[in-house]
C-alpha cells in the first residue's frame, strides 16, 4: 500500500472530516477549536456558505483556463477588485499558486528589472521552500538544509526582534531599530555594495520566525534606504495579508512620516487568505515595474485558476460585509490581553506579541534561553483538550494563534480557557494553580 511520506509530520493528531467556521471535526465527531487556520489559509473560516456557493457555481461553469492561453472573467473582476484594495500604485498583478511561487516571481521580477544580482533578507524571515525561496529564508535549517547549493547572490541582515534583543543586549524596542537599521547599512558596506542589490525582501511580522513584528520605524528606515540607493523593496504579506493583522495589509501599521506619506513597497506578495483555502497567490507591482519582466518570466499552468478567483471574489465580499478587518483588531486586542494575562502567572512564557489575529506565546527557560520542549508539550495538551495550535520560531519555542478572522468573543474566551489548561498541564504549573 502507498502512504504519505514519513517526512511529513503532523502538528496534532487530527483526521479532520469537516469543517464549519472555527471548529474541524474528525470521523468519530468530535469537535476541535481551531486556531491554526490550516496556517492562516482560511480566513473566512471552514466552509464559509458564501466561498462555498461561489466555488459551486464556477465549477459548473468553468473549472480551468490556462491564463496564457485564454484569459476568464474571474481573473479579471478579481484583477479589478484587487485594485481597491491594494496599497495605490501597486496596479499590475501576476497570479500564482503559492507563496513560495510568488516569491519565486517577485525575485525573477526584481533582477531583471534592477539588472541586479543580489538581494538582502532578514534574520528570521521565511519566503517559501523552493530553491529560490529557501535561499531567502532563515527561519530555521530544517527549510534550506541538504539542498545545497541554494540560489547564490543573497545576503542577511538583522531584524529588531525586541523581546530577544532586550535579552541580549538590553536594548529598548526604539534601541532594537536603531541597532538592526545599522546592521542593514552594514551589509551594504561590506557584502551586498547598493550598486549590486536589486531589492530588500521584508515580512512585516515574522511568520515562521516567531510571529515577531517589525517595530515602529523599521519598515520607514528600510523605505528611506531603497530610495537613497535606488534598489526596490519587496513586502511579503503571504501570511500577513487581507486583514489578518486587523489592517489590510500588516505594512499599513507603520506610522506615516512627520508630514509625509506612509509606508509604501515597490513589490507586495499575497496568497493564504486570499482565497479561504483555494491554492491562489499573487504579486502587485507598478506597471512601469512590472512591464520589466522578461518575455516569457512569468506564467504557469494553475494560477489563477477560475475556481479559485472565485473563492477569493467571495471572500473579497465577506471582509467587507462581516467587517472582517475591524474584527481581527477587536478580537485580536481581547486576544493579546488573554495570553498575557495567563502568562502573568507562568514564569516560563518569557513574551506574548502580535497584531491581530496573529498571536504568540514565547517560552523560554530561567536563564532566557528558548524552550521548545516546553511549548511542544503546551501544544500537545491543547490539542488534547480540543484546541489546536502551531509552533513558530527559529528554535520552535513559539505557540503561536491564527484563528478565521470569523472567530468570535465567546470563541476568543473558550480558546483562552483551554490555552490557560494546557498551559498548566505543559508547563508543569498544573499543581500551583
């Protein structure tokens, strides 16, 4: 008999049968609280009516049409209706399967439109695991190792992740900026020269890396550097995206320059929720940018899919009609206000972070060193009581939260009781409580 490979290991025990909003369900009916969101992929929750009777009806009419061979009306309503959501200028989109495809299509895009090799990533970052995205990510080895050679031309640069720089070094969140805005111009001066760097690519809140977010001026510092030197700066929102942060996009939280504009990215790679669970990414760029490309660079056979476009139409219409976006803000706040309160009374969570509906608990050991052991057995035990979490961070001492951006109060709270149970059982508090 065939089988899945071993490689693959499972996050939880779950056979899931079904889904209906927050809650999967396995064969034997039980149902299962989850905060995972198959990674932040459903965002309107499991089998939303209004996804699932878009899919139907395009199923029944076109289930397929290659984008280079013939293009289909759902690609372009959704190519249209992006345009009202995208950051301005951002006019021209390339529609892919996956994030790490996107990435994949953004890096092609920035070389040849810089006539630049390099590129410079972040500490932490995860951009995929094909060989161009893996040679960008540094959430961990166990994404890049034994595959070498990977993609040459790629340089490291560090994040202000403030809790473990606060640490280390005893800086402030500002100081953290500071100190990874320095450590940029360093590589400039001695690895990636800006004459030879074709672009920065960013996640505004590390996804694999730890759910870190990128601290007030970080993002503005790197803007002002891409314009100095002339380079471009690629913005991944794969996981970040579509309302997930309680904003649009996780880049609008930075502040705006003192009488200036804000934020803005040259490049902006989308998937996950824009599609409720649908394989569908995609790159926005200027058209001058984008026009760029070579003849030939982009295409494939699936993206943008019919059936797809669909589902990312109707999801589109369930963010506005639900006030998803306002959603993720109120809910995530009363969210970071749970896990921070439960973490009050357990020495081992050393940082609660995030924004939104995007949620972390970090554990560490006394001496501040990380503590995976400890999370994975948290983990397991909300599993066990009918919670269902991932792990994050560079040494998988994360417990991170994503739920639907459909998740309610009563549903926050609920989490939050069985997280405050797991806890206790993981952690080894259980008697102290």
């Amino acid at each position: 008999m065939s089988q899945l490979s071993p490689v693959l290991k499972q996050a939880t025990p779950v056979v899931a049968v079904r889904g209906e909003g927050l809650h999967l369900y396995d064969a034997d009916g039980r149902r299962y609280l989850d905060f995972t969101s198959g990674v932040g992929v459903t965002s309107t929750g499991h089998c939303h009516p209004k996804v699932v009777a878009a899919v139907r009806e395009q199923a029944g009419r076109l289930l397929h049409g290659q984008y280079t061979t013939v293009l289909h009306d759902r690609l372009l309503t959704l190519t249209e209706r992006l345009g009202e959501v995208l950051p301005p200028g951002l006019d021209s989109l390339f529609y892919a399967t996956a994030g790490t495809e996107a990435v994949e299509a953004a890096l092609r895009l920035v070389r040849q439109a810089t006539g630049r090799q390099n590129v410079i990533v972040f500490e932490g970052s995860f951009h995929g695991r094909t060989m161009g995205a893996a040679s960008l990510t540094t959430a961990g080895t166990r994404f890049r190792a034994g595959t070498g050679p990977l993609v040459p031309g790629v340089a490291v640069s560090p994040f202000p992740a403030a809790f473990r720089l606060r640490l280390s070094l005893g800086l402030s969140e500002e100081e953290a900026v500071a100190h990874a805005l320095r450590g940029l111009d360093e590589v400039l001066a001695t690895v990636s020269a800006p004459a030879e760097t074709a672009a920065l690519f960013v996640e505004p809140v590390l996804g694999e890396g730890g759910y870190v977010p990128a601290p007030a001026g970080f993002l503005t510092g790197l803007r002002e550097r891409a314009d100095r030197h002339g380079f471009l700066l690629v913005v991944d929102e794969v996981q970040t995206g579509f309302g997930r942060t309680g904003r649009f996009w996780a880049h609008q939280h930075e502040p705006a320059r003192p009488g200036g504009e804000g934020f803005r990215p040259d490049v902006l790679i989308t998937a996950k929720g824009l599609a409720s669970g649908f394989p569908l990414s995609a790159i926005a760029a200027p058209t001058a940018l984008m026009s760029r490309a070579w003849p030939g660079s982009q295409g494939g056979t699936y993206g943008g899919n019919p059936v797809a476009c669909a589902a990312a139409l109707a999801t589109l219409d369930v963010l506005r009609e639900e006030r998803l976006v306002e959603n993720a803000a109120e809910q995530g706040a009363r969210l970071l206000d749970g896990l921070r309160t439960v973490a009050a009374g357990v020495p081992g969570i050393g940082d609660v972070r995030g924004l939104g509906l995007m949620a972390a608990s970090e554990f560490c050991r006394p001496d501040g060193s990380p503590d995976p052991e400890t999370a994975r057995r948290v983990q397991q035990a909300a599993a066990e009581l009918g919670l269902l979490l991932l792990l994050c961070g560079i040494h998988l001492n994360v417990v991170r939260m994503i739920p639907a951006l459909v998740v309610t109060a009563a549903q926050i709270d609920e989490a939050l009781a069985l997280w405050s149970k797991a806890v206790a059982v993981g952690a080894g508090t259980e008697g102290a409580r």
